[in-house]
C-alpha cells in the first residue's frame, strides 16, 4: 500500500458552473504525483496543488515520445456517494501500455488507490448535475534529460482530475462517419493497442479531412489491405447486422476498451450473438444496401455510447435506421450509465466506491 503524503493546495479555486462544463478545460486544486528512478523503482507518492511541471527541455517525452496515459471518470450518485467504473481494468490496461513502451509497470492496487485517494481529496469536485462526472486522466512521462533513444531513467506517473459536463447537451443525436482509405491509424506489431499520445497525433490529419467534408469522426481501417474496419475517432466500434454485433478484435491494433469490454459482456448476457471476427468495410456498405444494417455505434470513456446514423466511404454513402438512435444502442447506453450513476443496481460488479 502506498504512504501517499498530503501537501495540499492552500488556494482554492472557484468551481465552475456545473451547468456549464467543457470537457477537459477546468482542473481541480490537486493533484497525485509519484516518481520513478531506476534502482530505486515507484517513490514519494503525494497529492500536492495541481500546477506547471518543471523539466528539462531534454527530458526524454518530448523527443521520443515514451508516455502513457489513461482515462475514466467518477460518478456522483443521488445519494451523494461517489464511485468509479472499473478502475482496476484501466490500472491492467496502462501496464499493457509499459509493457510496449518499456516503461516500469505500477501495481495495480497502487494505480487504483492512487486514484481513490485523489478523488477522496478533491470529492468537492465531483459535480452532482445530471450527465456530469469528474473526468481522471492518469498519465506517466519519460524525465530523464538526454537525447539519445532508449529507455528513460526517471519517470514521474501523474493523475490530474477535471470536471466535466454532459457529452451531449441536447440528448443522444446519431453522428455522421467518414471511412478514411488513405491513411492509417495503426498496423500489426505497432502501438494501435496502447495508449500513447502519438497514435492520437497521426490521427490529427484525418481528423481535420473528415471535418472539413461535414463529417464529425473517422472509422479507421486495417494498415494491411484497408479493408477491414477497425476504430472510430478514440472509441471502439459496433456494427449490428442482421441481428449479429460486430466489432473489431483487439489483436493489435485496436485500443481494448474498457466500455467496449462492458458492452460485450452485456450484450452476451442479454443473449445476443457478438462476432470479434474481422468485418469488411464493404459487407457492411452492402449490408446497408441490403436493409440489413440496423444499427452501428462508437463505445469509449467520454461519450459511453455514440449512435451512427450516416456513413460514407469512397462514393457509397449508407443511411443507418433513419439517423435515430437504435433499441440495442439506447439500452446499452442506459444500463452502463445506470450502473455508472446508480440510478439501477450494479449487477456486474463493476462499480468501486471511494471511501
């Protein structure tokens, strides 16, 4: 168990209004921060006033990019109590991450206790407002300063938290989806499956192309052939046809997400048939043309479920259950929220509540 010491920020911060949160642009007063030094491993755990980090124009991050980072977030339920959506799945996941990185792996029960403790101190935060919940973005960067590719020294593992607002201000409305073919996102034996900033950096370009044609997010394909779908924008992705749910395996070059993970072992347990084998770009355009694609959506930490009500890939354009959020979608949707705010029991176990 960690001896996470408290040195905590004496000015506080005026709150935002809670019926007016962004995501991702106010922070709360404090913040975990843990450093690493070979040799001695994982040291100094303390919660201390969030604030500007001081390195080395050296320090290896910037150059060579070796970090990690994750995300989920804590949910304030009618009764005040505040709790988490399976924290420890992230904890594994970020150790996936050191793994392909080579950075030192952090103990589970450390990066789950790090987190409880944070939110513990900083439970003011968490705002109360329905849709609202206290965005937790743990992130580890490589200090040591030399310019030289290997594996950093020093590192510093960091948990910064963030009140955040409903992702969708006017209800859930189906996105629009442009399937890019020219460039990837991530081939077999890269970083696809990890979180690390730079996957998100190569897909900057795409981005702007997909927003520049009126579309808001882009459904990856395969690095290989282009041919199989993979992930949209930062989520995961489902396609329901003909009564079977596809969605990409996680062999290596999709993200497993945990809300991914959690709508599997939901969708199985109501009995549907989920198919993990890889899906073509055109069976689902056919399938569209056929009348068979009934319903597709994104699954991901910030929007829990995103409906998909237009896709378009090359000149073929498919029109997804009249661009209104599907029955499968919808309920997904409710129950993972449900659980998360507890407005419905947790029958799954996948709630961790902070002390």
């Amino acid at each position: 168990m960690l001896d996470i010491k408290l040195n905590l920020s004496t000015n506080k911060k005026e709150k935002p209004d809670p019926s007016k949160l962004s995501f991702g642009v106010y922070f709360t007063d404090n913040m975990f921060v843990m450093d690493y030094t070979e040799g001695k491993g994982w040291h100094d755990p303390r919660i201390e006033a969030y604030a500007p980090i001081s390195l080395e124009p050296s320090a290896m991050v910037f150059h060579y990019a070796q970090e990690s980072f994750e995300g989920l977030k804590a949910y304030r339920t009618a009764d005040g109590t505040v709790q988490l959506f399976r924290p420890e799945k992230n904890a594994a996941r970020m150790n996936k991450t050191h793994e392909r990185m080579c950075i030192p792996q952090i103990p589970e029960e450390d990066f789950v206790q790090a987190l409880k403790k944070l939110v513990e101190v900083e439970k003011d935060w968490v705002p109360s407002n329905e849709g609202t919940s206290l965005y937790l973005r743990p992130f580890v960067i490589a200090t040591e300063p030399r310019l030289g590719v290997k594996p950093s020294d020093t590192y510093k593992f960091m948990i910064i938290a963030s009140p955040v607002g409903a992702y969708y201000e006017e209800g859930i409305n189906p996105v629009k989806i442009f399937v890019e073919d020219e460039y990837v996102r991530a081939t077999p034996g890269g970083t696809g499956f990890i979180k690390c900033g730079g996957n998100y950096a190569a897909s900057l370009a795409s981005q702007v192309k997909a927003h520049d044609l009126g579309y808001s997010q882009v459904l990856w394909l395969d690095g290989v052939e282009h041919k199989y779908v993979e992930e949209v924008g930062s989520m995961n992705c489902f396609f329901k046809i003909d009564g079977t749910i596809y969605t990409a395996p996680t062999v290596g070059t999709v993200l497993p997400g945990i809300t991914r993970m959690s709508c599997i072992e939901l969708l199985e347990k109501w009995g549907y048939k989920v198919s993990t084998e890889r899906l073509p770009i055109k069976d689902v355009m056919d399938a569209a043309d056929d009348g068979k694609l009934e319903e597709v959506f994104g699954t991901g930490t910030a929007a829990v479920i995103s409906p998909v009500g237009e896709l378009r890939y090359e000149d073929r354009i498919a029109h997804i259950n009249g661009g209104k959020i599907g029955e499968v979608t919808q309920k997904l949707y409710d129950t993972i929220t449900g659980i998360q705010w507890g407005k419905i029991p947790d029958t799954m176990g996948w709630i961790t509540k902070v002390d």
